[in-house]
C-alpha cells in the first residue's frame, strides 16, 4: 500500500539495511530510546510506535526476549504484556481520542507476522470512517501526523 506522505520512510529504509537482527531486540538494546521510537519500557516488555502503521498512533507491545510465540512467554512476560497493552490504550486514547481500538498478535508468517522471530502485539486505533474511500479506491492512505509528531505527543501523555 502506497501512502502520500511518508517523510519518514527514507530514513527507516536506510537504517534497516544496517540491521543486523531484528528491530525489537534493538529497541530492547538502545541507548537511545527516541531513535527506535521507545514510547515506554517495563520491566519485561517494552512500547514501539509501528514505522509501517496501519492508522496514526499503532503502536507495538514486545517482550525484550527474541521468542517467537506466546507459549514461550512466562508469567512475568505475559503480566507485563497485558499491563503495557493497557498502558497504550491510554495513552494513545488521551492523545488521538480515537472511537476504537484492534489490538491482536499474528503468529507465523502464514498469520501475517511481519517478523515472526520475536512476538508483538499489535495496538491499532480506529476511528469511524478511517477505513475511508482514498484507501478503498486508490490502495493509499493518509496519514495526518509524521511518526516525530506523533511520537512526541505519546510521550508527553505518559503519567
Ligand atoms: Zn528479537
């Protein structure tokens, strides 16, 4: 899917080709948290805004172990998740008021995994309409907000 404005998506193509292992295990590394986009790290997991989003403010919530499948997290992992998840919930409602929320985890690439090595769960806010008719008739969306802006304004409605 092609977007209309994608000032961001450059720097991320020049940047993945220096990786060398997957994006969540460098987020779970970083020194610094703004340039892999790290809204928040708990104690067994950590929040990522989504470089490829689905809508404005998709966020990811990931263990900091590189496993692949939710039955390979322990009950620390699985309590951190679920406190996380709710975490993004908030912070994303207080920050883009949207009218909904699809939060859910794809499992194998066959299931739709972008990296399949290391499990995620995706927060996705929906607002009415937002599957609108730019996206149905021309395969492009609008995003109304840069990833910076966004992640600058995520942060700043942590408590
Ligand atoms: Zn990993």
């Amino acid at each position: 899917m092609d977007r209309l404005w994608a000032p961001w998506r450059m720097n991320y193509i020049k940047t993945a080709k220096e990786q060398t292992e997957c994006i969540f295990c460098e987020a779970a590394k970083t020194k610094d948290d703004a340039s892999r986009y790290v809204v928040h790290r708990g104690a067994k997991a950590l929040i990522i805004m989504n470089l490829y989003p689905y809508n404005n403010g998709h966020l990811m919530v990931s263990p900091y172990r590189h496993i692949p499948n939710l039955t390979d997290m322990d009950d620390d992992e699985m309590l951190d998740v679920m406190k996380l998840l709710k975490m993004s919930v908030e912070v994303i409602k207080r920050t883009l008021n949207p009218e909904g929320f699809n939060i859910g985890v794809n499992i194998g690439r066959f299931a739709g995994a972008g990296i399949e090595d290391h499990i995620h769960f995706h927060i996705v806010p929906r607002w009415r309409g937002d599957t609108n008719f730019m996206t149905t008739l021309s395969n492009t969306r609008v995003l109304p907000e840069t990833i910076d802006q966004t992640y600058k304004r995520l942060l700043e409605a942590k408590r």
